[in-house]
C-alpha cells in the first residue's frame, strides 16, 4: 500500500511537466498575422515566416488554401509570386489582384482588413 501512495504521490509531482494546455492554431501557427483580408471568396492572411512573410489565401467555400511567399511590401500593400512565377498577387485593403501569365486578372474587392 505504501509503494501505491508514493507512485501517487510521484505522477502527482511530476504531472505539471508533463501537463500541454491545447493551443488554438491559426493559418500562421503561433505567430500573429501580420494583416488578413477578407473578399467575397477568400480570406488572405499575412503570416510572417522564416525570412519573410507568407500570403494565405484559405477559400470560404473549404476547398482549400494556398501560401506564397511575399515578395514586396509597401505600407499595407503585399505582393506575391508563386513559385514558378506564372501568378502574382497584389493585395490592400481595397482591392485583390490574381495576375496569370496570359490571362484577364481576377479582381476582388476587399470588404473587411485588418
């Protein structure tokens, strides 16, 4: 009985360095996003990441998402290229540009920014 209150007693002590709280996760992990933008489509979400920041775009309709790295910032203004180069993305709080090589772009307006 003796051995079973001090394996108690141990687990006990012990469980606080063993205790994880649950951590919500965002599109940017841990870390704060550094702006987010919400079109009638997507919602674009600027995350800093190792060297620079990254542009998440997650689509409302749950089909998935997509990361480019950002290549410029101005003010409140991100660019993006993927990468292989063939789509650039230009976002602020008005307006979200898709450029694809030969192609019309695709523009959304911007209804909410943070």
């Amino acid at each position: 009985m003796m051995k079973l209150a001090k394996l108690f007693a141990l687990t006990f002590a012990l469980s606080p360095l063993y205790y994880q709280p649950a951590q919500a996760y965002s599109v940017c992990g841990l870390k704060s996003p550094e702006a987010s933008f919400k079109t009638e489509n997507r919602l674009v979400t600027i995350c800093p990441g190792e060297a620079s920041f990254q542009m998440v775009i997650t689509f409302h309709d749950g089909t998935g998402y997509e990361i480019f790295p950002v290549t410029e910032r101005n003010g409140n203004q991100f660019r993006a290229t993927s990468g292989d180069g063939v789509r650039n993305l230009i976002i602020d709080a008005q307006t979200l540009v898709i450029g694809t090589d030969g192609e019309m772009p695709i523009r959304e307006r911007v209804l909410e920014s943070e």
